[in-house]
C-alpha cells in the first residue's frame, strides 16, 4: 500500500469513528505489492459497520480490500488480535 492509498483509507476510517480497523497479512508483514489488503473492522452497531463497508465500496483503492468484521465481545473470545499480528490502522504511517 502506498502513502497515497493509506492516507485515502485513514481518511475513510476518519469518517466512521466508531469502527475500529487494524491491519494484518501480507501489507504490513513486507510484502511490497500485495494482492489485497486485509484488514479487520470492530464494531457497535451493525448501521456502523454497513456505514463503512459502502464507503469502502466506493472508493477506488487498489489494492482489494478483504474485511473481516466483529463485534468487540466477538473480537475479546477469539484471540484474533495475537494470531494475526494485526496492528491499528491509526499506527500505520
């Protein structure tokens, strides 16, 4: 992912505050051009979630993005933050 791209996501997960994203696989691991980006989203309310997803839908980043998406009680019992070694997208520069 180039600077372009992650300031175009940042951006995006600007405007949904209340879904946390985080980062995992083959992007932030060193692979240079990675065929999608993977990315976890974290959210309340299914409104917040779908909010996003269309706004994700619209945009035109390249790569893919593949989302996977969890509630916090979903994300707290499934240890998916350590297996994946997915890291905030906020701590991405």
């Amino acid at each position: 992912m180039n600077e372009h791209e992650l300031a175009d996501l940042q951006s995006v997960a600007s405007r949904h505050p209340a879904v946390a994203l985080y980062v995992f696989g083959s992007t932030i691991h060193g692979q240079e051009t990675p065929i999608d980006l993977d990315m976890l989203a974290v959210y309340a309310t299914l409104q917040d979630f779908v909010a996003l997803r269309a706004d994700l839908d619209r945009q035109p980043f390249a790569p893919l993005i593949d989302l996977v998406a969890m509630t916090p009680d979903e994300l707290r019992g499934s240890g998916f933050l350590v297996r994946s070694g997915a890291v905030p997208l906020a701590a991405l520069r």
